[in-house]
C-alpha cells in the first residue's frame, strides 16, 4: 500500500512525502523532492530534512512508523473505535495494517497532516448532527461491551484523539446549544472542541479535571480553554477547546513519544523533557513552563504523564513551542507501581522540592523558588477551583489529601 501524506497548515497542501510497505510489511516513507525546500522540519530528530532517500525508523519496538506518523494513531479508545469500524467492513483486525489505519484517519487526523488514499467511511465527510446525550450513550455501550451499532458520530469524532478516555472531537456553536461531527470543517459559527465523557455517575472525573486544569492556569501554566458540559442528571463532561487548529487552520503538533521515539510505557524524565524543549525552542520562557509543569504535575500526583502527555506544536511563523498542557488530572501510574511516568534526575519514587531544586539548577534556571511557589500558591486555593467546578466538599479534601504539594 502506497499513502501520500500532505500538509494541511498550508492553503496549497503540499505533498510531504509518501509511505509504503513492502511484502514483509516494512514501512518506508521518502520526502517529495520539493518539500525540503519549503524549510519546514516536521520531526528534526528523526526525519530532517536532509535526509533524501527511503528511509524506515530505526526503532522498531517503539512503532513500525516513524513518530511523525505514529503521533496521527489514536490511543486506547480510539483504537477501540477504529478496530469496531474495521470489523464492521468484515476486515478483522489483526490483518489492518498501520498504513490502513492512517488512511482511515485520512484527512481528519489530529494536527497538520493528512492522509492519502482517504479510506474514511463516506459518513465521516458529512457534517453530522448529534447531541451530548446521544454520543455518551453510544460511548457507554462501547465502553460496557460490543454495542450493535455505533453512532456515525462517535466513530467519527472519536477517531483520533489519544489517551484512554472515552472522548470525541466535535464543533459547537456559540452558546453550546448545538453540536456537529465529522465533515471537512464545521458550520460557521461553530468552534472546534474536545469533550471527554463521564461514563460513571459516582466518579466526577470531568469536575476534577476542570478544576486541576483551572488551578494549573493560575500556576502560570499555559493551558486551552475548558469548561463543562453540565448533564440533567448531575454528570459534567469536560471540554477542552482543540488547540490544533487556529480557527483558519491546523497546526503541527508533535508529541515527545513521536519526536523521540519513546514509548508510552518507557519512564522518562523531565531533564529529558527540559533539555529538548531547550533545543526545539531555544526560549527561556519555554523552559521555564516546562518546568512549572513538572512542579505543578509532582505536586498534584499526576502521575500519568507519559511521553504522549507532551507535546510542541509548531507555529505560523516556524517556530516550536510547547502545546498547551493538557490530561492534567490526579492519576496513578499504571505500568509501575509507585513509579511516575516521568522521574527527576533519574528518581521517579518520592519527590519532592529537594529534587525540583536539583532540577532548577541542571536547566540553569533563575528564580526557581519563585516558580515552585507561585504553583503551591495556587495549590493552596485548592477548596476554591473545586468548589467552582461543582465537587462536593468532602470529596474534594479527600483529594486534597492526594496532593503531596499541599504539605511541602
């Protein structure tokens, strides 16, 4: 099989380069001869541009794609969807190739690229009208077993988000009245979001996320816009805003699994994460959120950020930057117990200020006290961000008591 992949961020959507297979199912991808001259490096560690002929990643055991292409596969609940989807064209999954997997995503992955044959279903083309209500029972059906038809929507919009989370990329109007999936871009009017859907009534996981994701902005941590999508029967959906796209058009966004090549069960640390925000962006503002990330995600226990929990996004202009941060939420580490998914200096167990100072000074960085406090500062305000976001008071000490920021 033979995909062109294409560049949407432009209006001309330059042709990439193309990926094929062989027979023994190797994956191979070549630049086209006019994109290095466009001097728009996608994936610098892995695929510069300099680099002319076919080429196949070297790092096999962490995808048979390179982390370019790998960053457009969804994760756990996408996969879900997409194996559902195959099955229902009577291809079974253990015969769907990584290249039909992109092309099913054609041209409605997440970020800048697409993909080319568009195996879509013809359904993901057409705008689709649904509702909240609709999408999260299809989703709990999904989520509980093998429903007996999936609604076009959520197949569609819950394609190609990652993480593993039931959720779906949709457009809303401007008082949030209406809702629409699929389709090329949404009605005019219409924002492009993500929503992630409470499938548990005894478990707030939206209301939670809404406040940690409030009190990581006033930590000074750059985050997209959210909300929550209230239900009459007092479940909150969360709502993030996709900063993939800037209203005129898709950004590159690339994961530090996909510029790296590290897998989502590889530990990593936040030397690592500083030291190529640091190459990437050659900006000291940049290092220094990097850095009020790491504080912030130790001090609430988030210990689920992993290396796709990360990511930059490149500009209009050209430049890379760190993506606003995002699945901010208390969580254990599931692959390693009493392990973080990204450690400090090579510890991953026990942290505290003593390792984030440690931390401050590998990166040369100036006021380091003054960044940790401005984060436990929003910590403190704790009781305020949950009450704000509906969790009910003895639930939220209970997380409180999670926090290990609150008694340094």
């Amino acid at each position: 099989m033979k995909l062109e992949v294409r560049y949407k961020a432009l209006p001309d959507e330059p042709l990439i380069g193309q990926l094929a297979d062989d027979a023994r199912g190797r994956i191979y991808f070549q630049f086209d001869p006019d994109w290095p001259g466009r001097g728009i490096d996608l994936s610098p560690l892995f695929l510069p541009l300099d680099r002319r002929e076919a080429l196949s990643t070297p790092s096999p055991t962490f995808s048979p794609l390179f982390g370019l292409f790998d960053d457009s596969l969804p994760d756990w609940w996408g996969l879900r969807i997409m194996r559902r989807h195959f099955l229902e064209m009577n291809i079974p999954w253990n015969e769907v190739t990584p290249l039909e997997k992109l092309a099913c995503q054609g041209r409605f992955a997440l970020g800048a690229l697409s993909y080319a044959p568009d195996l879509s279903a013809p359904s993901f083309r057409e705008t689709l009208t649904t509702t909240v209500t609709e999408l999260v029972g299809s989703a709990r059906e999904l989520a509980q077993g093998e429903p007996s038809e999936l609604l076009p929507a959520l197949v569609r919009g819950g394609l190609s988000p990652g993480g593993a989370q039931p959720k779906v990329l949709v457009a809303f109007n401007e008082d949030f009245s209406r809702l629409v999936a699929g389709g090329a871009s949404p009605p005019e009017g219409f924002s492009r979001w993500m929503i992630k859907f409470q499938l548990d009534a005894d478990q707030p996981i939206g209301r939670e996320e809404q406040a940690i994701t409030r009190m990581a902005a006033t930590a000074g941590i750059r985050v997209p816009e959210t909300r929550l999508y209230e239900m009459p029967q007092g479940a909150a959906h969360f709502m993030a805003r996709r900063f993939d796209h800037d209203g005129q058009s898709p950004l590159h966004v690339h994961s530090f699994a996909g510029l790296t090549h590290t897998a989502v069960r590889e530990l990593i640390d936040y030397r690592d994460l500083m030291n190529l925000t640091r190459e990437l962006t050659r900006d000291e503002g940049e290092i220094e959120e990097m850095f009020r990330r790491a504080v912030f995600n130790i001090a609430i226990a988030n210990d689920d950020d992993h290396s796709r929990n990360h990511a930059f996004m490149l500009t209009t202009s050209g430049d890379w930057k760190l993506s606003p941060a995002y699945d901010l939420t208390r969580s254990s580490y599931a692959l390693g117990s009493g392990y973080r998914a990204a450690g400090i200096m090579g510890a991953f167990t026990q942290l505290g200020i003593r390792e984030l100072r440690e931390l401050g000074r590998d990166q040369s960085l100036r006021r380091i006290d003054h960044q940790i406090e401005q984060v436990l500062a929003a910590l403190r305000r704790w009781p305020e961000f949950a009450q704000k976001a509906g969790i009910a008071e003895a639930h939220a000490r209970t997380l409180a008591g999670e926090m290990p920021g609150l008694i340094w």
